[in-house]
C-alpha cells in the first residue's frame, strides 16, 4: 500500500512539472518587457495575381505555381434530374419505372456500341403527375443520360446532356 502511494505521488509530481514547465505561455522572441508590439489593424488587400513572366516558363517548385482562382479540386457536378412523361391528350404517365444510365458522350444513336457500357446510376417511379424528379452527383466532364421509360405507349428513350444544377427532359407522346 505504501508503495502504491509513493507511485502515485511521484506521478502526480512528475505530471505537474511538465505542466507548469511546458504550460505558461512565454514571452514573445526578442521582447525583455514582455510587452506586446501593437498590429497594424487596416486591411489590406492582397494582390494574388501571378508575375506574368512566371506564366511563360515552367514552375520549379510548387511555390511557383499559378492555379486560376476559378479552379476547383472537386470534379463533380451535381444536378437535379426532372423528367415529366405524358400522353398526347396531356394525360400524366403515372407510376411508371424510370431507369436512368450513364452513357459516354460520344454516343449519338441507340445502335451504338457504346450503349452496352451505360451504367444504370437511377431508376424510380414516376409520380401521380407523371413526374420524376432526382438528385444526382456526376463526374463533371460533358456527360450524356439515357433515360428510359417503361412503356409502350410512345418513344420510350431518350439522349439527354447533363446540365450544372438542373436537366429535364419531357416524354410526350407525338399528337
């Protein structure tokens, strides 16, 4: 038992040495008082535009890099798919499957080779009104949906380009 206490006792010393060694907080480098140099509390502006001789040459460092402020790391684009399927008359098309897929965008036509690589990404219901609505995260570079309803009562496929924010496409049936 004692020597449980001495061990306890040796820790909690060491434990508040270091504390109060590392702890407090210092003075500031090369100041004797202690006092703190005011700050300047203007803001200025920066000016981050690059030395226009360093856009001719190739950069030697990444400190020599130049990256428009436009740029952006994420390649993602996220849109929000809306797709209305109706008859003719005006008649909404509801609860009906929708299967939406991913195709390249050299695709052109339902006989190309490339409709075999599409990857189904969705597929849902549409709604009483014969809408379809869906959030998707896309990579972002010029893609294509292909789009299929599940129908026969009118052309049932179709070729849509990805729009930032919002795509829609309406499947009527021809009069």
């Amino acid at each position: 038992m004692k020597n449980s206490n001495i061990f306890s006792t040796v820790i909690i010393s060491t434990f508040t040495t270091i504390l109060v060694g590392c702890g407090g907080g210092g003075g500031a480098a090369g100041s004797e008082s202690g006092a703190q140099t005011p700050t300047n509390t203007a803001t200025e502006v920066v000016d981050y535009s690059p030395d226009s001789s360093k856009l001719i040459s190739a950069a030697e460092g990444s400190r020599e890099l130049y990256v428009d402020e436009q740029f952006r790391f994420d390649h993602r684009v996220t849109t929000t798919l809306f797709v209305t399927a109706a008859e003719a008359d005006g008649t909404p098309i509801s609860n009906t499957r929708l299967s939406v897929y991913r195709v390249m965008t050299e695709l052109e036509e339902w006989s190309d080779e490339y409709l075999d690589e599409a990857e189904k990404i969705a597929v849902g219901m549409t709604n009483d009104d014969g809408h379809f609505e869906r959030t998707l995260e896309l990579v972002d570079f010029n893609q294509k949906l292909l789009l299929e309803l599940n129908t026969t009562r009118l052309e049932n496929k179709a070729l849509v380009s990805v729009s930032p924010n919002q795509t829609r496409y309406d499947f009527e049936a021809a009069q």
